[in-house]
C-alpha cells in the first residue's frame, strides 16, 4: 500500500502550525528574550501552543477527511 505523494505533503502542511509555534517559543527563549519573570509567560506559551495545534488540528482534520 502507497500512500500518495499528494496526502503526505497535505499532513505536512497541516502539521507545520504546530512545529512553527514550537519552534517560535523555543526562539524566544534561546534568544533571551523571554525569561522566567515575565509577566504572563505561562498564558503567552499556552495561547501561542493552543493556536498552533488548534489550527493543525483543523487543518488535519481537513487534509484527511478529503477523499484525495
């Protein structure tokens, strides 16, 4: 069984909201510009990993849901 080269690029796409609000955190901790006494840092990084899996799911949901 293949899977064709059009639904893994569609996965691929979909997911990348998730890896790029990851990695947008990861950024603005490695770059200092984040610390631990920033105000509200905990409700920033929870909105900004909420959004990105939010909108991968979504995203998912509709790259596989698609009979293509």
């Amino acid at each position: 069984m293949q899977i064709p080269v059009s639904k893994i690029i569609k996965i691929a796409l979909a997911v990348a909201p998730a890896i790029l609000a990851m990695y947008s955190l990861f950024l603005l901790e490695s770059n200092g510009m984040w610390d631990r006494t920033s105000a509200s840092r905990d409700l920033m990084s929870l909105a900004v990993l909420g959004m990105g899996l939010l909108i991968s799911f979504v995203l998912l949901s509709r790259a596989l849901k698609s009979p293509n």
